[in-house]
C-alpha cells in the first residue's frame, strides 16, 4: 500500500485543528510510514514483511498546562478521540510558568527549507527486487562455503506538522538498507549500505565486502589488550560519533552542565570537523524537525575547535536564541538532537591511511556499544565482524574481537589521518551519518 498522497494528509491535519477547544494552541503530528523488510539466513530469505501505518499526535496548550495524545489507525472518529486525550491529559497536567510556545511561520522558516531525500522506485520497490538483492548475497557466500545473514529494507514515509500558528509543513522521504553479516566456521564479516534510492544500494558491493572479509576473518589470534594505532572503518566511525552526538552537541545538555563541549576550546585533531546538515545531499535530507521548524546547518567542531550546539524551542528559550530546527516531539526529557551528522572528509584513502600504520589494528565495527562516564565521552563495547592486525603498512592476521573503553574525545584528538572517501550509515529511523575512515593514533583496548 501507498503513501496516501500531501493534501489527504494535511486535510486531516486540519479536522484534527478544527475540533480543539477555542482559546488553546495546538500542534498536529502526521507521520505515516509504508515499510517492507527481507530477512535472511543460512544462504535463504526466511521473512518478508509489510507494512503501513499512521500516527496522529497531538499537543495541546492552554491556561499554562500541556496535553498530549497520540493514537495511530484510521478510525472515523480518530480526530475526535485525539482532541479529547490530549485536552484531558492537558487538564490534568500541572500548571507551567514558562510554556514553550509553538513556533509561527517566521521561526519555521520555511523558504529556507531543501527538499527531502525521494525515490520512487524505493516507494515502489519489491519482494521481488530485495529477494533478488538476496540472492546475489547469498550466492557469494554460498560459493565460498559460508552462510550469509541480514536483511534488506525499504521504507517511504511522509510527515506533515500543522499548528496554529499558521505552520503547515509537509516532505516526504524514502530509504533503502541492506545488511550482511557472512560466517564462516571460525570468523565473519559483515557490510551494508543505504541511500535513499534503492537503485544505489550495491548488493554485488555487499556481497564483495562482506564475503572477502569472512575469508580473511578466520582462525583469528589473541592479541594483548593495551594502547594500539587503529584504522577504524566508517561502520566504526558513525557509531562513535552517533554517542558523541547524544553526549553534548544538544544545548540542553550544555544548560544541565553534562556536555563535554568547551566552545572556543581545541578539544580534537585539526582536521576534525564535525557539523549536523538535513540539507546535504550526500546524506539522507530532510527539510524540517518535528515542531515543523526548518532545520539550520550548525557546526559542532571544526578543526578540532568548539563550537555551537543544536536548539529545540524550549531550550532556545533559556538561551534567548532561536531553534536551529533539531527538535523531538515535544515535550520530551532528552533536548533537541543532531539527526544527520557529517564527519568532513580528508585527502587519503583508506589504503594509504593503512599503509602510514606500522604496528596497529583495523577495526570494521563495534558491538554492544555502553557508556561509562558521558562527560568524558568516555564509551565501551566490543569490535566485531572483521578485526585484523596492521604490521608495516599491510593488513595481515586476524585477531580475536576485543573490549575497549575508550574516550570518543580522546581518540579524536589523536587522529592522524581521515579518508576522503565516506559511507553513509542509517542507524535508526529518522536519522543519518556520513563517516569516513579514521587514522587514529591510540586507541586503547581493555580485554
């Protein structure tokens, strides 16, 4: 089933606005999601699944108190059901002094907004086609002996944001993921890619990646723990900068005094830029946040320097700022969040980051990642799928998966090298990361 097309979407939108009670503000919610995912194991797809859904919130404002509902289906009476939870959740919420208003057309700023990532032929994309993706994988490591497992999915979705206030935003998205992780009898490997176009996911490219890495990942050895030079894979790089998001670039954190972030400060290697982009195309854009406010370009770090933070409006109030456009459903505990982070790119590539190592280790991905102390940025996990030694500029031996508790700071402050090629890694719903190879000096393992 379809994505029902922008103006059946904004007219409910509008029947919601037009049964809240007089004298209130209120901010309508849409997002409805057409999904489909593929499942594979041991050299078979085992599930195909689908499915389309819509979810209808509503935040309600009056007399200084907030009400919120939210109710997902297609019900007749859904518009009115949504307003009376909201209005009696809102009644029976204590009252506030300073209540976040809903942003007007100027603080959304709409015109300013980049159109959002679309492909129709992932809208339209198969069972037929992920299969056949599939299969291609799956024939790779069958060839070889080993068993491959993972998925492929493809999503569209579309959100609209009305509020009183004259907001009325509407984009729709798509993206395409495949996953693989290829086992052999002592070792695995493992690749994916993500675009918004399905036609740009390479399953020959997963395939490759996955299956070389299986091969040379077998009969791994112990290595000691201690303080190695690693190159880290983009796989490894979008998930360490991902928990350095979530740690500080929110302003929310800075206002509760848990952010590492020092602005004016050199906290990381000069090369080190870092900055959040919903309009770059080599991500996955999308124009606005979920108070329908467009998303500005903010910089966290450039050259290793400090420097801003993402707004929501209610931390945009305690600053006395405008919001940049980063917003969760509001309210909300956690503060505005950085959803489509930019690693810049560097002038090497990763073999010639490899080939200035003499004695270190590569590392393709990380496991079961946990903090441990968030204002030093300091995280632990495992590597997984793909851990090899480095010895004068060659990746030779494979090594046993090892822990490692590390500072993301700390790392970044020893980078001597960034690939100018990048990845782009879709880790959750609604959010992206670019991310290149990483040359970094000392990085330490604990067991």
């Amino acid at each position: 089933m379809a994505l029902r097309d922008a103006t059946s979407i904004l007219a409910l939108a509008d029947e919601v606005l037009r049964r809240v009670p007089g004298g209130s503000d209120a901010e309508v919610v849409i997002d409805e999601t057409d999904s489909a995912l593929t499942r594979y194991a041991l050299n078979a797809i085992h599930q195909n699944v689908a499915e389309t859904g819509v979810r209808l919130r509503l935040r309600l404002i009056r007399d200084g108190r907030v009400g919120v509902a939210e109710l997902r289906g297609e019900a007749e009476d859904i518009a009115d059901r949504l307003v009376r939870a909201a209005e009696d959740a809102r009644r029976l919420s204590p009252a506030q002094e300073n209540v976040a208003p809903l942003p007007d057309p100027a603080v959304a700023r709409a015109e300013e907004a980049k159109p959002a990532a679309w492909s129709d032929g992932t809208a339209e994309a198969t069972p037929e086609q992920r299969a056949d993706a599939v299969a291609v994988v799956a024939g790779a490591a069958a060839a070889k002996g080993l068993e491959a497992f993972g998925a492929f999915e493809t999503r569209a979705q579309q959100i609209a944001v009305v509020n009183t206030r004259g907001v009325r935003r509407h984009a729709r998205s798509t993206v395409a993921r495949m996953t693989a992780v290829v086992r052999g009898d002592d070792g695995a490997g493992y690749a994916d890619r993500c675009a918004a176009d399905v036609g740009a996911v390479d399953p020959r490219a997963v395939a490759a990646e996955s299956v070389d890495t299986a091969l040379r990942n077998q009969g791994a050895q112990v290595v000691e723990p201690g303080d190695y030079e690693v190159i880290l894979a983009p796989y490894a790089v979008a998930e360490m900068i991902e928990y350095l998001s979530w740690l500080g670039f929110g302003a929310l954190a800075r206002q509760e005094e848990r952010s590492f972030m020092r602005p004016g400060e050199r906290l990381m290697s000069q090369g080190v830029t870092l900055r959040d982009d919903g309009s770059d195309p080599l991500g996955l854009p999308f124009p606005f946040d979920w108070e329908g406010v467009t998303a500005q370009p903010v910089t966290f770090v450039e050259d290793g320097v400090c420097r801003d933070f993402v707004y929501d409006t209610p931390a945009a109030m305690v600053d006395g700022v405008r919001t940049t456009g980063h917003a969760l459903p509001l309210p909300n505990t956690s503060g505005p969040v950085a959803t489509h982070l930019v690693m810049e790119p560097g002038d090497r590539t990763p073999e010639e980051l490899i080939a200035a190592v003499r004695n270190g280790l590569y590392v393709t991905r990380f496991w079961y990642v946990r903090e441990v102390h968030p204002l030093r940025t300091v995280i632990t996990g495992m590597t997984r799928e793909g851990t090899f030694r480095i010895e004068d500029g060659r990746v030779t031996t494979p090594v046993r998966d090892l822990r490692f508790t590390q500072s993301i700071v700390g790392a970044l402050d020893t980078v001597q090298g960034i690939s100018r090629d990048r990845r782009l890694e879709i880790p959750d719903e609604g959010s992206a990361t670019l991310a290149p190879w990483l040359h970094i000096g000392r990085f330490h393992f604990s067991s």
